[in-house]
C-alpha cells in the first residue's frame, strides 16, 4: 500500500496567475455571500421558510458569479459547477475549474454558524494543482498561493489526537482510523471547514467515506497538498479529478507521520464486517 498522494510535478503545473485568480475569485465570492446573509437578516429576520430562501440565493449568487468571472477570466477553460449541469466537453479539456460556489450551504442558512465555505480549484491533467477554500464567517482564505504552513508537531501539544469526520455520514473507516490512532472523532460542517482544521493542526486527520463530488474536494486537496499534508483515496491512490463520473466516494487527509498508519486502518475497515 502507497501513501504518497501526488507526486510534486502534479503540484507545479498552475502559474502564479492561477493561483491568484482563485484565491481571489474565493474571497470575493465569500464577501458577497455574507453581504447576502445580512441582507435577509435585515429584511424578513431568521424564519426558518426564509432561511431556505436565503441557501436557495446564496447557491445561485455564489454560481453566477464564479461562472461569469471564470468565463471571463479563463475562456480557454473549462468549468465544473456543483450549482450547474455537467457539461462532459470538459472531459477535452487539460484544464478545469472544479467548482462549489457554496460549500455546506445547510450551514450558511444557520447563522450566526461559521462552518460553511466557498471551494475554487484548477485541475491540470485531473491533478489538483491550484485552489482556493474561503472560509468567510472567519474571515479567512487558504490557497495554494499563499499555503500556511503547518503547526511545529502538528499543533497536538496540550490536546488528544483528533480525527474528522462527516456529521451526518461518519462511517466505519473514521472510527477505525481513529482507534489505530489513539484518536477522539469530531465532527464538522463543510469539506473546506474539516480540512482547514487539519491544516491549522487543530485535528489531525480527516477520514471521509460513504460519497463526494469533485467539487466538494478538489479545492480542499489542493490546498493540503500545498501544505505538505497526505491526501489520497482510502486505499492510498492519488485523488484525480476531471473524470466522467464526478462521484469521489473517499478520501484521507492527515499529517504525513499519520499516513501509513491510517491508511492500514482504513484498509482494516473495509475489509471488516458492516457495523
């Protein structure tokens, strides 16, 4: 079993111009997207019929305005949107933008919660090589322009090992992982939410099976990645994208001293019984 998780050419092949664009497109997106939830406060309060309204127009203004900018920005490109049908002519393309506009749009419609994200990322030849994961109710943008490096020790001093996983889809891999690890589970919103907290050393695993779509990873991984973190599938094979089936059912984030260890627990799980 492999645990490397994409080799360093895979993370060089995005020019600084890329990794601006997302950085910067993320942000923007965020802040209009707070500009939003501010303007339903003001207007019809925190009824709970119109905070669906407010994740239904937040999912379609955070769409629209990726798509447009995107489309001026990169015309050559394609583009890959959770908020649009798949258009398989970017299965032609070398370069994609994997999309979601609005990353954990359950959480963005309970404020005052902070969990939620936007997710731009440019995959090259399916490897995620520049992105952006806008965390706007904290205020902060991690991208691969500006990768932050990573906790001396992982950020572990003074706390348990802690792994993530899915509220709503935990599954048996998390609770394997965690136990080959000496870990405690915790649970999160957003994709971005969860990796984000590895990258600050705030957990030190994020283990994720039972489904995804592209976009709800490739701009999380390309940040990780950028960090020096360990991302892969399960079974230690390199996260691609840009394929025909948009669905990524698992993956592994976690500190590199982590890896080999969680990824023998991982394929422990899959070979126990269902729970």
């Amino acid at each position: 079993m492999s645990a490397d998780s994409s080799s360093p050419a895979d993370r060089v092949r995005a020019d600084a111009a890329d990794h601006m664009l997302a950085a910067e497109l993320a942000t923007q997106t965020g802040a209009l997207l707070l500009t939003l939830q501010e303007q339903y406060r003001l207007d019809v309060g925190s009824a709970r019929d119109h905070l669906d309204d407010l994740r239904d127009a937040g999912d379609r203004l955070a769409h629209e305005f990726l798509a447009g900018a995107l489309a001026e920005a990169r015309p050559g490109d394609a583009v890959l949107s959770e908020e649009a049908p798949d258009d398989r002519r970017r299965l032609g393309h070398r370069r994609v933008w994997i999309i979601d506009p609005l990353d954990g749009t359950r959480q963005y419609g309970e404020p005052p919660r902070t969990d939620w994200g936007v997710h731009v990322a440019l995959a090259v030849d399916g490897a995620p090589v520049a992105g952006a994961v806008a965390l706007p109710g904290e205020g902060v943008t991690l991208s691969t322009a500006d990768p932050p490096s990573l906790p001396a020790g992982g950020g572990q001093a003074g706390r348990p090992r802690r792994v993530i996983t899915s509220r709503s889809r935990p599954g048996s891999d998390a609770r394997f992982v965690a136990a080959a690890l000496g870990a405690e589970l915790i649970t999160l919103g957003s994709v971005g939410a969860k990796v984000a907290a590895v990258i600050r050393g705030e957990a030190d695993a994020y283990v994720h099976s039972g489904g995804q779509s592209e976009w709800d990873s490739a701009a999380p991984v390309a940040v990780a990645l950028a960090c020096g973190l360990h991302a892969s599938r399960l079974d230690g094979r390199p996260l691609r994208y840009n394929r025909p089936d948009v669905e990524l059912p698992d993956l592994l984030i976690c500190r590199p001293a982590l890896a080999e260890a969680a990824l023998a627990a991982a394929a422990a799980s899959l070979g126990a019984p269902a729970s």
